[in-house]
C-alpha cells in the first residue's frame, strides 16, 4: 500500500505551543510521526494532547511553532485546506443527514459527482451497508463511532486524527473497537494519531506512544520500551504500577551500578538508569509489581545467587484469579507491590508472613530521585482531580 | 351432599382485573386538562361559533340581525375587500422576509459570537416589550416624519427615486406611504423571528461546524449544508409567528399608512366598530383565517420539516 519509510508524510511538529491567557496548555514540542504509523498521545485531561491534536487539524492556532505534513507547512491553513480528517470525540455526525450523506460528506465538499461507490465500499469497510439510510440517531453508539471513522477515512486524508474516539463506549464495545480501528489502521495504512487517557487502550493499539503531563511530552517510544523503561516515575506510575526505593549509589562493577538501600545492595543495568548515577548520590529503584516473586523467610536459602532481594512482612493480600495481589511493607518501601501468578501458591504467605522479595537486576529501572514518587498516580495527575 | 352445598360456591375462574390498580388516578389527566379546555370553550370555541353564525345573519342594525345562512356575505366580502387582502399577503410576507434578513445574521451573532455579551443583546432585543405596542408605533411617525432626518437622509442617497419608482414612497413622502407600513410591521415583529431562530441556533451543537470545517467545508458551505439546515425549526416558527400577526395587523398601516395601504385588519375594524356591519366583519375574519392556515399548511408541507419542528 503506501511507502513506510516515505518521509513526505511525515507529520512533523516544530516548537508547536498553545497558551491561553496565562495559561500554557502546550509547552514548545517538538515531534515527528512517521507516515503509516499508528500514534497515540497518552494523558491525564487537561494534559495538552487534545489541544495538540486540535493544532494538527487546524481547530485550533498555535502560539508558536510550525506544523508540517511531509513537505507541505500547514501551520496558517484552515481545517478545510489540511488533509487531514479528525474523528471527534462525540463523533459529531450530521443529525440532519442520514448515513450515506454523512460519509459523503467530505467528498462532496471536493465537488465529487459520483460518490456511490465510495460510500458503499467505505460503509462496508465498518460494516454497516445496511444502515445508509438511517440518521445518526437511530444507530449504537458502537454504530455512530464506526461512521464517524468512515466519514473521516473516506477522504483518504494524509492522517486521521482520532480524540478520544472510544471514550462514550462500554467497556466491552471499547475492546472490540480498538481491534477493529487496529484492523482498519492496518488495512488502510494511512497515519494514525490517536488521543486518549486510557494507557491500556494506547498501548494495545499504538505503535508508538508519546506520554504527556502538564503540556510536555514526558517520554515518547513504543508500548513496550515506555512500559519496561520508563524515563520519569510519571511514566511509570501512569503505565501501570511500579515500586520506587530511595536508594545511594555505592560503586560501579562492569555495566552495572551497585546501590545501597536500607542494609542491603540492589544491582542497576547502567543502561536502565536515566539519572546521573555519581558515588554517593542519589537515585531512584524502581521495579514493576509482577517482575518480583515472593518467597517466604524460611527458603530465604533457596533464592538463587545475584537476584536483587528485600525483606518485608507482607500486610495485605488480595486473590482476583489469574494472579494474587500482595502489599508488602519493607524497612525500605513500605506499601511495595507485588502480583504473583497463582501457579504454585505458598500457603504460607498470608498477611504477617515474613518474606523475601526477589527479582532479576535486569527488570530493575532507575530515576533521578529529585522527583516525587508519586507522580502520575492518581489524584497527583494534574488538573484532572483539581475541581 | 349438604356441606357441599354449604360449601363457599367454587371460585369462578377470576378474570385479572383489566383495570389498573389505581383506578382514581384514572381521571387526573382530564381533570388536569379541565382548566384549559374551559379556556379554550370560553375564550375560542363560542367566539368562533358566535362569529360563524354572525357571518350567515342578515338584517340591519335598527331592524336587528337574524341567521339566513347567507353565504353570499363570503363571495360578497371577498370581491368588495380583494385588494386589501393581497395588500396584506403582500405586507406581511415582505415584512417576514425583511425580519428574516434581518433576523439572521442578529441571531446568529448572538448564538455564536457574542461571548460576555449575548445576555445584554438578549435584553436588547426584547427591551421594546416594555414599551406599548401603539407607542412605539406612533414613535415611528416622528421618525418617518415629513422633512424629518430619515427622509432626508434618504432623498439626499436618491434611495427615494427608487422606491417611488417601485411605488412604495410616493413624493418627498415616507409616511402615509406602502413602505412606511412594511417598516413599522418588520419592527414590530422582528422579535418574533429573533428569539426562534436564537434558540434553534444556540442548539446546535459546535462540533458540528469544526467536523464541517474538517471535512473540507469552507464557512460559507458549513453555513449552507450544515448550520441553515439545522436552524430550518427556528425559521419556520419565526416566519409563522412574524406572518400569521402581521397579516392580521392593522395598526401599523392605521398609523403609518394612508387609505391606499388600508390591510384587511382595517377592514375588519371598520367594518366592526365604525360601518357596524357585522356580517361582513365576521365573514372578513374567517377568509383571513382560512386563507393564512392554507398559506401555512402550504409553507410547513414545502419547508419539509415535520420531523425537525
């Protein structure tokens, strides 16, 4: 279909900026998302990525900064000149107009006589040939979000922009929605760019995925790098859950740097550290809850040679099938999280239980310790919770 | 056999009870309903019962008037007043059509632009309520007024030349003159149109502009293909509230006009109050009736908005 690796459809964001009044929704930014790629920019509301999506069609003039489709800069042209269809988070179908004329809305607008058979093949694509002649208001709202993505898709722009597209969805309808755009995104292989604040919707869905906060792009980089590298302890708060330990940088051995934390000595990759790592400085340990395995105080012998290991007395359990979810306060972490998969379960290891938390130095990531832990948690994500 | 006969008699096979348990709570809608209707029996149903039977009378006022089922009091009214009626028809459809012009790009503004200061325009455009009907038409015989400013203004750009041309001025003249009666009905209902079309354009829904701009609508067609359509309730029911009073008014062309621009309304009038020639009144008003529910089944049926109003 088209060429991946063209760079003339390239959108490129130059030092793009959006204030309003005192208030800076967008920070200078700067980002490229390679032509045929399925991009989602991940935040909290009031993050800045609607305002950033919204500066790419042209609803909205950035205060500063250019915006490039490949070659072409279209920073001071209109919505209606870009190539560049956006799917609207509450769809925003024509109540007036009934299936059919809303998808061929857009090829209309170009003076299109014949608009037919496009139609068709579009409404088919989503799978709803049966409904053209219904208005917006008869249809599911599963229903509606497919025709607003056919009467954007339609248009065969340069890329589709998607706000929050599946956000007035039931949870069930949403899982089955992002297969299909994934499928759709696939089969058309134009650009997506993709909003959301659901970090699972994103990482199922992007290729590539740009974190914000607070009008910046924290990290930027696929599903998986964000996930098990995350530069800030925003990221990995707002990716899942993470554990952080306040730990001092003793010495360096080879590629790794070795850390004092509590009593013990913690392992870090150097290359999974994203802080200067100086003799004596600080830094923070993190590591993902389901990287860890518990093993109980009395097989503490067991527990192979160079695994990273810290002592807690467990404080909560919780069973939810697939795996079983413990809190365990640690002399270094009090509240560390840890899942477990319920393949062998320890009957031992009941709230009270002394035990050892393990887990190999390579899952270990470390973070400048000048932030707070608790970044990108909820309730701390922003503006969202601030009314 | 005698307990058995003694026995309570085998239940019949009840039938559910159709009724609705509460069945007292069967009637509250009507007697809801009561209030009104009696308003619409006392105020509109014998009214129009009295009128009909006058219109058939026949008689005189000193011998008194009886029911004859003169039906020619019709044909009669309608031949001797014709003119009056196309006067109206024609006064009041361009009045619509100056409010709707003017109307519009108002309501729009207020809908859409106005921010911080849509309440104030608001109250702007209803301020002249506060003010008697007769008042503010009699202020427009001081602003219309021979040698006044408008008049002047409108010699000096030879706008005049043109309306005497079309025959809507006569002379140096406003007043007293077609166009002075069209600017007096388009004031005074151009508030009607206003606050329809305001409310039908304030619901439309923003985004839709922006996905019209998305899918390469330019202003011009977003207002075509989505915005005009959208506001179609608002302009029905402005044009029908601006229409159906002004083509029954006779104030305005009373005060403003002359005995050229005499509407049906001043017929009526005169024919009621000065010539007290009942008949005739009562068989003016239901042609005027009849005439304007025919002209607005017409106009709901073309506009094609059954659905959207």
């Amino acid at each position: 279909m088209t060429n991946k690796t063209d760079p003339t459809g390239d959108v490129r964001l130059t030092g793009i900026a959006k204030t309003y009044g005192d208030f800076t929704a967008v920070h200078p930014l700067d980002l490229t998302v390679p032509q045929g790629s399925f991009f989602a920019l991940l935040g909290a509301s009031g993050c800045g990525k609607t305002t950033t999506l919204r500066m790419i069609a042209g609803l909205e003039e950035p205060s500063a900064g250019t915006v490039h489709l490949g070659d072409q800069d279209v920073t001071a042209l209109p919505p209606y000149k870009r190539p560049v269809n956006t799917v609207f988070q509450s769809y925003a179908l024509f109540p007036h107009l009934d299936i059919f004329e809303n998808v061929a809305f857009g090829l209309r607008r170009r003076g299109l006589k014949s608009v037919r058979k496009q139609v068709e093949e579009m409404l088919d694509l989503v799978q709803l040939g049966e409904q053209a002649r219904k208005k917006p208001h008869q249809l599911s709202g599963g229903q509606q979000q497919r025709v607003a993505v056919a009467r954007a898709l339609i248009n065969h722009p340069k890329v589709l922009l998607l706000d929050e597209p599946l956000g007035a969805l039931d949870l069930k309808l949403r899982r089955q929605m992002q297969l299909e755009l994934k499928r759709i995104q696939t089969e058309v292989g134009i650009t997506f760019i993709h909003v959301t604040h659901d970090q699972e919707e994103a990482m199922t869905m992007a290729d590539t995925v740009a974190v914000m906060n607070a009008g910046r792009v924290e990290q930027l980089g696929s599903p998986t790098d964000l996930y098990e590298n995350p530069g800030t302890t925003f990221v990995a708060n707002f990716l899942g859950t993470s554990n952080f330990i306040e730990a001092e940088v003793d010495s360096k051995s080879g590629d790794d740097i070795v850390l004092k934390a509590g009593g013990g000595k913690l392992v870090l990759p150097e290359a999974r550290c994203s802080a200067p790592a100086s003799t004596g400085g600080k830094v923070l340990v993190g590591v993902r809850p389901e990287k860890i395995s518990l093993t109980h105080a009395d097989d503490a012998g067991e527990i192979p040679e160079g695994r990273n290991r810290i002592t807690g007395r467990i404080a909560d359990s919780s069973f939810i099938g697939v795996s079983t979810q413990y809190v365990v306060d640690s002399p270094v972490c009090p509240g560390f999280e840890v899942y477990a998969q319920n393949i062998d379960r320890d009957p031992r290891l009941v709230p009270g239980a002394e035990v050892v938390l393990h887990w190999n130095p390579a899952h270990t990531f470390g973070l400048d310790a000048a932030q707070s832990v608790f970044d990108g948690t909820e309730g701390s994500a922003g503006v969202e919770e601030a009314a | 056999m005698s307990t058995l006969t003694e026995a309570p008699p085998p239940l019949a096979p009840q039938a559910p009870d159709p009724r609705p348990p509460k069945r007292r709570g069967r009637w509250t809608p009507y007697w809801l309903l009561l209030p009104g209707i009696l308003w619409l029996i006392v105020f509109f149903a014998l009214p129009m019962i009295y009128q009909a039977s006058t219109s058939v009378q026949t008689g005189s006022l000193e011998e008194g008037y009886k029911v004859t089922w003169h039906f020619a009091a019709y044909w009669d009214a309608l031949s001797a007043y014709w003119p009056q009626f196309v006067r109206s028809v024609l006064y009041a459809g361009t009045a619509t059509i100056l409010c709707l012009l003017l109307g519009y790009p108002l309501a729009y503004l207020i809908a859409f632009r106005a921010g911080r200061w849509r309440n104030l325009i608001m109250i702007l455009v209803i301020a002249p309520f506060f003010t008697s009907f007769l008042i503010r038409t009699l202020a427009w015989k001081t602003i219309l007024a021979d040698g006044g400013p408008v008049v002047g203004a409108l010699n000096t750009l030879h706008v005049l030349d043109v309306t005497n041309w079309l025959g809507w001025t006569a002379g140096d003249r406003v007043l007293a003159t077609p166009l002075a009666v069209v600017c007096g009905l388009t004031y005074n209902f151009l508030p009607f149109m206003i606050l329809p079309l305001y409310t039908s354009l304030e619901r439309i829904d923003g985004r839709l502009h922006e996905a019209a701009g998305d899918l390469y609508a330019r202003p011009w067609t977003t207002f075509r293909k989505v915005t005009f359509p959208l506001s179609m309730p608002g302009v029905v029911s402005g044009t029908l509230l601006t229409f159906i009073p002004a083509a029954g008014d006779y104030v305005n062309a009373d005060l403003l006009g002359s005995t050229d621009t005499r509407m049906v309304g001043n017929v009526i009038q005169t024919q009621f109050l000065r010539v007290l020639d009942y008949p005739t009144a009562a068989a003016l008003s239901f042609i005027l009736m009849a005439a304007i529910l025919l002209m607005v089944t017409l106009y709901i049926r073309r506009s094609g908005t059954e659905d959207l109003v």
